[in-house]
C-alpha cells in the first residue's frame, strides 16, 4: 500500500516575506496624503477662510484611505507577501477577510477623490458645457461606486464563500470583474486630465502660464499612471497559484494610486500657503497675476489685479459681469469672501465660484 507524501519546500521559501515592503508603503503614503490634506484644510479654514463641499470630501476620502491600509495591514499580519505554502487555512481566511474589506473602503476613498477634483472644476469654471460634463461625471462616479459595492459584496453566494472556498456556493469571474472596475476607473482618471483642457480654452494667456494652469487642474488624473500599473498587478494575481505571494503587487498600487489621487488633489489648494509663508519665493509666481488677457472673442477677459476696480482680486468679465475668481494671496481654486468688492459680479454669482 503506498502512501502520498506531502511536498516539502526549502525553508528559505517559506520565509520569504515581501510583507515589510508592502507595509512600508501602505503607511508612507497615507501620511503623506495626511499631511497634504491637513494643510489643505489649514489654508482653506484659516488662510482663504472659504472652505467647501470639495474639502469635506477630500477629508472623507482620507479617511477611506486610512481604513484600506488598516485592512492592508490586517493582510500582511495574516500572511500577504508570503508563500502560501507556509500559511494555516486561518491565516489564509484571515487574509481574504481583510481584502474584502480593504475593497470597499478604496473604492469609497477612490470615488470622493474623484468628486472632489470635480467639485474644484465646478467652482472655477461658468462654461455651461464644462459643468455640465463635471456634473454629469459626479453622478458616474457615484453610479459606479455603488455598482462597485454591490457587485463586490455579491461576487460570492453566500457572501462568505469569498474568504472561505470551503463553503459551498458559486462566485462570479472574479478577474473579469476586477478588470472591468479597474478600466472605469481609467477612464475617469484620463477624464480628468482632459477636463482642465476644455476649462481653460477660452482663455488666452501666455504659452507658460496656459501649461502651468493646466497642469495644475490636471495633477489629480496623475494617479491615471498608478492605475495602470494596478490593472497589470490585478492580471498577476489574476493568473497566480500563489495568490498571498503575488497579491501585494495589487495592495501597493492600490494604496499608491489612492494616495496620490488624495495629494494631487490637494496640491493646487496649497498655491495660497505658499503664498502666505514663503510669499517672496511664490507671491510673484502665481498664474494669472498681474497681467491682462482677453479671449479670442473678446468676451472674457483678466483684468490686472492691481487696477483700481478689482483691487486685489483677479476677475473674469464676461459682457456686463464679473465674476471673482481668485485673491492674489491665494489660490485660484478659491477666492475668500471676506469682502465685496464694487463692480464685481452679482453675489449669488460670486458664491457659485467662491
């Protein structure tokens, strides 16, 4: 009677753990998107004194951040980055708990950042067609972020099948289903690179101020490049018989495309704190300052910001109406409301932009 021996692996292998690297970077990333969104709401609170929706929502998305890299963490703790091979089953459900989790909370971190930058498109731009597609792209994103929700909790029948194999029940094409959510998730990203685009057509300025402003407006579809290296990450696992070895692939480009969509969203907000603390360095570097510009039609127009009309703020005049869109201390995603100033446009405009 011949009996089945189990295999046996080199104890090298079974050591082998890539879970310190994954959780260097699930913690270096969220603090540094902490500290960015900190000062956000720092300039916006106490500098430009005009916080708003897009700041709550940035706040919001941090914390969904924080949550991804505490079920992260839970992961590596229960076996991510090591061999299967080596893992208990309890680990292994542990570890598939964990990502079930972590799942949902980027996703609802992932979708706020996104409205965010949309919100901050709204609030600097009076193009009807602009804010119409800012709109329309808000009420996508929520869209999808609730057929994220519920095709990620009802991927497996019964739901606890997902962590346990043992159960009986069926689950959906898990990999299709990830690379489906993955490619959405791309296009909003280019999307927004796109949008800064069309916002500042209209305006003619010169060719370095244009790329600056438009690079600024587009800095949160950089997490477009982190997204792609995620949905080549999420083939690996796709494809992998070793899935808690090959997952932190995903785990890192998950959290580093989160956190970078957070920081590059609020990296145009922080224009005002330089400007407050270092205004020597930044002061006199701000787009837009200090110059006059006319659209092609001649209906739009940035008056010089030190003129006796605008004293002090940057305004776009379209026909018979001005509309404040930037303090020159500050950013131009947000003018402080401290103070009206005559000859600018109605209030009710004004706080639209504001």
């Amino acid at each position: 009677m011949s009996t089945t021996t189990p295999p046996t692996f080199p104890e090298d292998y079974l050591r082998a753990d890539k879970g310190p690297k994954v959780l260097a970077i699930i913690i270096i990333f969220p603090c540094l998107a902490l500290l960015t969104v900190s000062l956000r709401l720092y300039t916006r609170f106490r500098i430009v004194h005009n916080p708003s929706w897009e700041d709550f929502a940035i706040f919001v998305a941090l914390v969904f951040s924080i949550a991804t890299s505490i079920c992260q963490g839970t992961q590596v703790q229960n076996g991510m980055g090591r061999h299967i091979q080596a893992l208990t089953m309890e680990q292994g459900v542990g570890s598939l708990k964990a990502l079930f989790a972590s799942i949902m909370m980027y996703n609802f971190g992932l979708t706020l950042t996104k409205v965010s930058i949309l919100l901050q498109y709204l609030r600097i731009t009076i193009d009807p067609p602009v804010r119409k597609a800012c709109r329309a792209f808000i009420i996508f994103a929520f869209l999808n972020c609730i057929q994220t929700f519920f095709t990620g909790i009802f991927s497996c029948y019964p739901v606890a099948k997902f962590w346990d194999d043992r159960i009986p029940g069926r689950c959906v094409n898990k990999p299709a289903l990830w690379y489906s959510n993955a490619a959405i998730n791309i296009f909003q990203d280019v999307s927004l690179i796109v949008l800064p685009i069309f916002i500042l057509r209209k305006l003619v300025l010169p060719r370095r101020e244009k790329i600056s402003l438009v690079l600024i407006l587009g800095l949160g579809g950089f997490a477009s490049l982190a997204s792609v290296f995620r949905l080549h990450a999420l083939y690996i696992v796709a494809i992998s018989q070793d899935i808690t070895w090959d997952n932190p692939g995903t785990a890192t480009w998950s959290a580093m495309e989160l956190n970078i969509g957070i920081i590059c969203a609020s990296l145009p907000t922080l224009r005002a704190f330089l400007a407050e603390f270092f205004p020597n360095a930044f002061a006199s570097s701000l787009p837009g300052a200090n110059q006059d510009y006319s659209d092609q039609s001649g209906q739009r127009q940035l008056m010089d910001q030190n003129s006796s009309e605008s004293a002090g703020v940057v305004v776009i005049k379209n026909e018979a109406s001005e509309v404040d869109v930037e303090k020159a201390r500050g950013t131009f995603l947000a003018s402080d409301s401290e103070a009206e100033t005559p000859g600018l446009a109605p209030p009710e405009m004004s706080q639209r932009l504001a």
